[in-house]
C-alpha cells in the first residue's frame, strides 16, 4: 500500500530527467500517486516531457501545455484538469525563472525593473496563480508544494534577483497556507528548500558547480542531497503524513543551511 493511493495531482516544472520535478513524480509514482505533467510551449519541451513521463513509466501521460505567467493559459490547465479528474489532491510547483544575464556575482545592483518584475511574476506569483485555481477543485482538501533555495534566506552571490523571489514565494507559501487552512478549505501549502543541482534552470545560475562543492564541504552531512530525497520529502508534504503541517518551508540540503561558519576542509574524516 502507497502513502499516495488514490490521490491525483498536477506537476508543473519537469523539463528533463533532471528536473527536481521529475525525481517528486518519480518519488509520488512510487507511493501510488496518479499524476498529470504540464509542459512550457517552447522549443522541444513537449517532446522531453512525454520522454520524461515515459520513462516514468506512464506511456500515455495528462499533459497540457502551460505559460504559468499567462492566466488564461493556467485556466486551460485547470479546466482541462476538471473535466477530465474532476476532483484534484494536490499540486507540485516547480518552477522559477530569471534572466541568467543577472545571476552572475556583482549582477543584482544592475537588476533592470522588468527583470526584477518578470522573475517575481514566473517564480514566486505563479504559485498565487496556480493555488486560486486549484481550490475549487480541491473539494476533499488538498496538498500544495513548491521549490526554493537557500539563497531566498542568505546573499549567495550569483543567485541574485532569484534569491529575491524565493523570499517571496516562500512568505507567499506563509499567507496562502494561513488562508487555505481554515475548515472547509483544508489546503495545506508548503516549500522545500533544496540543495543546488546540475539542472537546465541550475546551469543559469552562475557557478553552480561551486555552489555543490561548497555544499558538499560546509554541508552537516558533507555531501549533496539526491533529487529522489527531495522527491521523498515531497511525497512526505503531500501525503496525510504531514496531515498538521503548513506553512513550513522544510531544508532537503544535507544540513547546509544550518551552518553557520563551517571548519575548514581537513582532508580527515
Ligand atoms: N537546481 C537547483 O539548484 C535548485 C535548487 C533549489 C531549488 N530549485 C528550484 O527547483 C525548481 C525546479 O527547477 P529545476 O532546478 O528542477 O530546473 P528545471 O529547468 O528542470 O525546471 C524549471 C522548470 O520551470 C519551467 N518554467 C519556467 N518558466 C515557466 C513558465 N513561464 N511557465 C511554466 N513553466 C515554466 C521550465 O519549463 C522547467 O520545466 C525551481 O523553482 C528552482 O528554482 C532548484
């Protein structure tokens, strides 16, 4: 028996299979999960979402293209999504954008207005966005998460104007959990702070390579985390097991952000 029997939910966000979308579906397939995927309208997106579901092991998945920035394109999902399911348990927000021109070290005081606007809007409003759509569909109650990074707590140079809109999706994660909460609503809303990880949005951000080799180095457990990890905590915030937490954002990052001033690497054990 799967901690995810019976329950339905829409993942926005694989591109790949090295999305941090992909390793929750995977985790969320593995507990009995039945999943829709959405894809970006750009360039071969369809295509590597089908390939990724298919190796999921779904030869027919739901999909249904979305612009999370684009309402009418986001009602389209959630429509679709009614008549097809009708009733929706959960939702995996996994997406973010900024322009990469900006998430170089010494890059954020240059950050133009609309490049500012634009990643607020795809990273952090989207999840606003997404939640107002699924609540009437969520006639059971429901379950939403979404990723951030610990450059929305801390100045990570490089991360920049993302780090600004993590500090804002994840206080969004705050005010719509304390709204959807109430009885007769019984949405929970939380985020998992993740681990940088070599995906198509984590090479936008410069030196994401030292950026894991520092986690691995000043991290409690001295190493990256997997995706299938951030996958189980997923599956943990979605399922009746988190059943009295919301608002949470929980760290999948191997005790990195707990680290104040790490020692300094010895070559020992
Ligand atoms: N990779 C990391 O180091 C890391 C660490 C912590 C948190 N995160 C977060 O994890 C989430 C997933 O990113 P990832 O690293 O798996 O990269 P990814 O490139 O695999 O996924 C990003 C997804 O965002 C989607 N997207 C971008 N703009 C969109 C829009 N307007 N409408 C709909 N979809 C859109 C892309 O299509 C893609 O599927 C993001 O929120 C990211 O910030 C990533």
């Amino acid at each position: 028996m799967g901690l995810m029997d019976g329950k339905k939910g829409i993942i926005f966000g694989i591109a790949n299979e090295r999305s941090y979308a992909f390793f929750i579906a995977k985790q969320l397939i593995e507990q009995g999960a039945e999943l829709g995927f959405t894809f970006l309208p750009i360039g071969k997106m369809e295509h590597r979402v089908r390939k990724a579901a298919q190796t999921l092991g779904i030869d027919e998945p739901w999909m249904v293209e979305c612009d999370a920035n684009d309402d009418a394109s986001l009602d389209r999902v959630f429509d679709r999504w009614q008549a097809d399911h009708g009733r929706l348990d959960f939702v995996v927000h996994s997406i973010a954008f900024a322009d990469k021109d900006y998430l170089k070290p010494d890059m954020f005081h240059k950050t133009p207005r609309q490049t500012f606007l634009s990643a607020i809007d795809t990273s952090a409003y989207t999840l606003l966005a997404m939640a107002q759509r699924a609540l009437p569909l969520m006639t059971d109650g429901g379950a939403i998460v979404n990723m951030s990074y610990y450059g929305g707590e801390k100045v990570t140079p490089g991360y920049n104007v993302m780090g600004i809109a993590k500090a804002c999706l994840e206080h969004t994660t705050r005010y719509l959990a304390y709204e959807l909460g109430r009885p007769g609503r019984d949405v929970r809303v939380n985020c998992i702070s993740a681990g940088p990880f070599k995906t198509l949005a984590g090479a936008g951000v410069g030196g994401m390579d030292d950026m894991i080799k520092y986690q691995e180095m000043a991290s409690s457990m001295k190493r990256a985390n997997t995706g299938e990890e951030v996958g189980d905590a997923a599956v943990y915030l979605l399922s009746d097991l988190s059943s009295g937490v919301t608002g949470e954002t929980i760290h999948v990052d191997c005790g990195f952000s707990i680290v104040g001033v790490p020692e300094k690497p010895t070559g020992e054990g």
